[in-house]
C-alpha cells in the first residue's frame, strides 16, 4: 500500500519486496587513536556509516567483531581526513585477504566498504577519489 507509515521497535520482515523512496543510516563519526589494534578507537556495531578523522596516518579505528554482526551486514568507513587511515579487525578477526588482526589503509578522501562474511571476517573494497 502505497503512502503508508510504519513504526517498529523490533526485527522487520517480509516475504514480498520492500519499496522505499528514501532509505537513511545514522552515522557515525569517529576520531581515530593510537598506533596498533590494541587502542585504535572502536566503530559501534549499530551503525553501517562510519566518517574516520585522523591527524596521522599511523592512528586507526577498529571495526566491530564479525561476531556481534549478521553474516551480510555491511559498513563503510569513510577517510575524512588529510592523512591515511588505519582500519582494524577486532583481534583475532581479518579483513581477507590480510592476516588476522592486520589493518587495511584506507587512501585520503576514499572509503572502505566490507562486509561480515564468516564468523571471523569480512570481505570488501575500497572506492576511488572523486576528481
């Protein structure tokens, strides 16, 4: 039915298609710490929109545990900064094909995209500058 509103707390779900003029995640925006996996500063799981500063390119932030995830969901981490950004697994987690617990570097101006793909890691992509 077109036109429609709907309110849930809960879990949606449908057998048919869902149709939607307009779709929002709430981001988030987190200032990157540290130098290693140990104390980079942590995404929230509840978010799929992630706006990384950072003022040295040694700093990072850490995804959450692939987990606390549904196999499927995913999150981008975009670098706001001037200066690469570090994203971390959760220790003992990976980003395929990197080792566990290894960062990717995400370029200025660019993003990440992954996705929780096993019950120890995600899989994704990085984007390219808009020029």
């Amino acid at each position: 039915v077109a036109g429609g509103h709907i309110t849930a707390s809960g879990n949606i779900s449908s057998s048919g298609n869902i149709t939607a003029d307009n779709y929002i995640t709430r981001p988030q925006t987190v200032a990157s710490a540290g130098s290693d996996i140990s104390d980079a500063t942590a995404i929230t799981s509840t978010t799929g929109i992630v706006f990384g500063t950072t003022d040295d390119a040694a700093k990072g932030v850490k995804l959450p545990a692939v987990s606390t995830l549904i196999i499927g969901q995913q999150i981008t981490v975009h670098n706001t900064s001037a200066a690469t950004l570090e994203v971390y697994p959760t220790a003992n987690d990976r980003i395929f094909p990197l080792a566990d617990d290894a960062p990717a570097t995400v370029p200025v101006n660019t993003a990440m995209v992954v996705t929780a793909f096993s019950a120890d890691g995600y899989v994704g992509y990085f984007t390219t500058v808009i020029s």
